[in-house]
C-alpha cells in the first residue's frame, strides 16, 4: 500500500466553560479542518471519534457527531486511551488506510471537561489508576507526577527553577496563540515570590505554576491514502513513523527513575518505522500536563542524555530559536487540556509547523516533526513523528 497523509487539521479555541453541547463544541475544529482540506464531507468515508468516556454524560459520543456532523451512513469508531485518545486515533487511521479499507477518515478528538464539576473531575482522574490497588488510596494526577519529579530530583540534581523555566517557555509562546487557554505573561519570579498564586504548593514539589489545567475543547484531523492525498491536497503532510506502547497501571510495577518508560518504547518504535533519530527532528509537541513531564520527555524523546534535559531548557534550546523547539503553541500548559483532544491539537501545530504555515511561532524550515503524547500517569506512550 501506498503513503498515508494529513490533509486537513483544526481546532477549536480551549476555553474553561464551554457554553453549547458537546456535538457543537466538535463542529467547530471539524469546520476548520475541513476549510483547510478544502473537501466536504462526501470525501470522508470513515470516522474516528476520541474521548475518555468517563467525562463524558453523552453514551456513545461517535453515533452522535456522524449523525450531527452529516458523516452517516459510513461507519464511525470510538477510540479511548486517556489523554492519547486522538493520537491513538490517528495511529488507527492510518492502519484502516493501509489495509484499504478506507480511504479519507476524520479523526475528531474533544473533552467538554466543564460538564461535571472540577471534584467529580479529579475523582474521575483517580480512576485513571487501578481502583483496585491504587485509586481508593485518594492518588491523583498531580500526586503521580510529583512523585516522578521527586524522583528526577533525587537521582539528578534537578531544582525547582528548572521547572519553573518551562512553564515560563510555555508562556512565552501562549501568549501568541489565540486558541490558547492562558495568554498571559509568566515570569521567572512569579515562583519566587511568596505571594504569587504560581508559587503555591499543589502536590509538593509540584506548585499551581507546574500544573497544567482542565479545557473544554475539540479537535481534527484528516487523514488520506497517498492517491486521495495527491488528488485532494496541494500540501499534504506524511506520516513517516508510529510508535504506541504501554506499561504497569500500578507504580510499584514501574522504575520512577527511568521516566515514561512507555514514551521511550514508543519513540523508539516511531524512530526505527521513520528511518531516523533524535537528531533529525526539527520541531516537536510533547505531553507537558505538568513540568516535568515536558522535562522527561526531552529524555525520553532522545533529545537529551537521563539528567540532561534541565540543560536544554536553561540553554534555551527548547525555543523556537534553538536547535530542537519543543511546545512553541505553548503547550498544554498555556493552551490548556482537554483531554480528548490534546493529541489532536498536537498534531495540528506540527502540520502547521511543516507548511509554514504557524505565523508568529513559525520555526525555520522545519522538515521533520515529533507528536508525543501520554496517556495517564504514563500508562499509554503515543509518538507520531510527520514529513513535509
């Protein structure tokens, strides 16, 4: 079978409360992707819609955007991997393009995080981890990756700056992304300063400034066979490599010294599927729910050596400027996350990214991009790695 591409990608704005029904709140990145594919909706014989179901109070979500969106009768899916669903999504279109069972597919990730409230929220997160052996326990999300940050900080020597540099990156670039959650400004000071909400304490050592925060959004994307790809779109952008992998759900089966080791699978298998390494990337999205995350992924990813990726960040090699850009959209902890469509948002800003087509954070000729995102607490790695 032949290549399989992108020609199509959108986004709605991440707002914190998102006023209509979750089918409206789909619509608007699935218009954008299709204004930006140029095609309609008889060009898509398949979708694929992303969520983690627990947020949601609509029961088989797929059903009712196909019908809503005018993709009936041809059939839709439901793919669910926590905040990899529309990653996920994509590596399953792309397989139903290759086996030839499918040639334009919609990959429609969303999360109306607003529909319950932020405890049944962090409940629901809990549960993310095994409500057997784990989640009872009252373990959530920024407790796990504390627990990793403690860990990087013991066996690296990494400090509390460190952490604080990225979110002050982030910002750089939030500021300029007018689909982003937090647009504003953050200084290195503000985690200084006792009186600064940023410098309070969430899980220690992780502050509010560490923490991504919960979205309502939506996102697309519209993948093709090599042939409708010519046909269709004047710039398609290719799928060079996929990597997917999975680890423990319980942390005592995990080495929190060797960070996501689900990523790393998944990179590696991304890299060796692309034909490349590390340093052929020229720009990259990553996982960044929390600082630290973002700091694993740069080692992770191979683009630092365990207990480098605090040098990246303080050389600023991590902007848009230095020698492998990483979040220039400002990450998920400016755009903020709503969870089912994070991935897709991901991918749009490396499509953008390829095309040069990224406006005020446009990095300079760009040709290979990396997509990684994690599911959980680390639970699912998802790495996409794209071409002109």
């Amino acid at each position: 079978m032949g290549k399989v591409a992108i020609i199509g990608v959108g986004q709605s704005s991440f707002v914190r409360s998102y006023p209509g029904s979750i089918r409206e709140l789909a619509f608007d990145g699935f218009k954008e992707s299709m204004q930006d594919a140029q095609i309609t909706t008889e060009n898509i014989d398949a979708s694929i819609i992303c969520s983690a179901p627990e947020y949601d109070k609509q029961r088989s979500p797929a059903g009712v955007f196909a019908e809503y969106l005018g993709l009936n009768p041809h059939p839709t899916f439901y793919v669910e991997s926590l905040c990899s669903s529309s990653s996920m999504g994509l590596r399953l279109a792309y397989s139903l393009i290759k086996s030839g069972l499918h040639d334009v597919i919609a990959v429609i990730g969303f999360q109306k995080m607003s529909e319950i409230s932020s405890s049944e929220s962090q409940e629901r997160m809990g549960r993310g981890a095994d409500i057997q052996w784990e989640s009872p326990f009252g373990t959530m999300m920024p407790a796990y990756y504390a627990m990793y940050a403690r860990a990087h900080m013991e066996k690296y020597g990494t400090t509390l700056d460190d952490l604080a540099l990225i979110r002050v990156k982030a910002a750089t670039y939030g500021q300029l992304n007018e689909k982003a959650v937090y647009r504003k400004p953050v200084t290195f000071e503000m985690f200084t300063d006792p009186e600064s909400r940023l410098a309070g304490p969430v899980a220690s050592p992780l502050r509010v400034g560490d923490c991504c925060a919960n979205a309502d959004g939506s996102s697309c994307v519209i993948v093709a066979s090599e042939e409708k790809a010519k046909d269709l779109c004047k710039k398609p952008v290719w799928i060079l490599g996929l990597g997917a992998a999975t680890t423990s759900v319980n942390l005592p089966g995990r080495d929190l010294f060797t960070g996501l080791t689900a990523a790393q699978q998944a990179a590696d298998q991304a890299y060796k599927m692309a034909g490349i390494s590390p340093k052929d990337i020229d720009v990259a999205e990553v996982h960044d729910c929390f600082t630290i995350a973002e700091m694993m992924a740069y080692e992770n990813l191979g683009f630092a050596k365990p207990g480098e990726g605090k040098d990246l960040i303080k050389s600023k090699e991590t902007y848009k400027e230095g020698s492998i850009p990483v979040n220039v959209d400002g990450g998920l902890l400016s755009k903020g996350h709503p969870i089912g469509a994070t991935g897709g948002s991901q991918i749009r800003t490396i499509v953008l990214q390829l095309r040069d087509e990224a406006g005020d954070i446009q990095v300079k000729n760009p040709e290979i991009g990396l997509v990684h995102n994690i599911g959980g607490v680390g639970l699912y790695g998802n790495v996409s790695i794209l071409g002109r």
